[in-house]
C-alpha cells in the first residue's frame, strides 16, 4: 500500500512538472479559463472570492505588461538521497498596474501548488517567490516574497498564492517595462536571463 502511494505520487508529480512549463500568465481581466469566477483572480483583484458589490470598477488602473516567468524558476523541487521530498510550481499569474505621481505602482501575483514526492510527508513549507520589474537589461524592483503552505496530514497537495501590492517604478525611462515573477530558491538577485511567455 505505501509503494502505491509513492508511485501515485510520482506519477501527480510527473504530470505536474511536465504542465507547469507550459503553462500561460494571465492578467487580472483577461485570465486562465474561469474569467471573472476564478478564485485567484477574484482574491487578487478583491482581497476575498467574489467582488463586493459595493466596489467600483478603479479609473486610476493603467495597463500593464504581461508577467513572463524567470527562466528555470517556474519549478522548484526538494531532494534527498531517497528522491523529491517536495515541489513548488507556478499555476498563474495576475497583475495590475495604476498610475500615482511620477510612478507606476505594480501588483502582481502568483498561485502556485505545492505537491508532496514520494519522499515527502504533510507539514508547513515556505515558498520564495520572487517579484521584478525591469527596463531593458535594468531590474528597477525586485521584491521576495515567502508565502507559507500547509499540506494536511493525507493529502499530497496544496494551493498556495502570493501577492505584491506595493512594487513603485518610475513612469519613464530607458528601455520598455517588462514584469517577471519565478520561484526563487536562492533568494538571491534575480537578474538571470528571462524566458519570454511563448
């Protein structure tokens, strides 16, 4: 029974892996399919599941580049001796971006998955996922943001989602803005060549 387990495990492991590479960014209005009832979305956009119903529709949003993943960042796998303890997949992306003085105020988000190896066992990990913005070859913001997951005591997966509300550029300067995020196991400087979204 426990070899069952881990080979079903490997196989949810495999199939993940080989998805999350090619797996689209999305924006907040134009999204994965789901569009204004994906729960991702409506917790980045709103802060909860649905849009109050009091809230309106902001006229200070300006548009915003689309989120390119880092190259080799959209995974990020745990290993021992005995094989993957873990792993970190990016799923989507979301951003906004609204004008404030001389700047451009940035959100972006990320929901991810975490997913138990054959190796592994249910508990709390953290997550380093990695925010930046850039002009030309420049990273004008780069942000780290550790996001904690919990996967229950039998269950071999977990959702999770991390938000950047408050990553300032200014409005003009050399080279066209360009927004990344990646999962960022070094937490170290994010400058590294970027995959551009296909």
């Amino acid at each position: 029974m426990v070899q069952l387990k881990a080979i079903l495990m490997a196989a949810s492991l495999a199939a993940l892996t080989g998805g999350c590479m090619s797996t689209g960014t999305s924006s907040s209005q134009s999204a994965a399919p789901g569009g204004s009832d994906n729960s991702f979305l409506n917790i980045f956009k709103y802060g909860g599941l649905t849009k109050p119903e009091s809230m309106k529709d902001e006229d200070e949003e300006i548009e915003c580049p689309s989120v390119q993943i880092l190259d080799g960042t959209a995974a990020l796998r745990a290993e021992s001796g005995a094989g993957v303890r873990h792993q970190f997949s990016v799923v989507q992306t979301a951003r906004e971006c609204r004008a404030e003085g001389s700047n451009i105020i940035i959100k972006m988000g990320v929901e991810g998955r975490a997913l138990l190896g054959p190796s592994g066992s249910p508990g709390s990990f953290t997550v380093p996922v990695r925010f930046v913005a850039k002009r030309g070859e420049t990273v004008v913001a780069s942000k780290l943001v550790r996001q904690g997951v919990t996967i229950p005591t039998g269950e071999a997966q977990a959702s999770f989602i991390a938000i950047e509300e408050g990553m300032s550029v200014p409005k003009v300067g050399a080279g066209e803005l360009e927004l990344f995020v990646g999962l960022d196991g070094s937490g170290g400087a994010a400058e590294r060549p970027a995959r551009k979204k296909r």
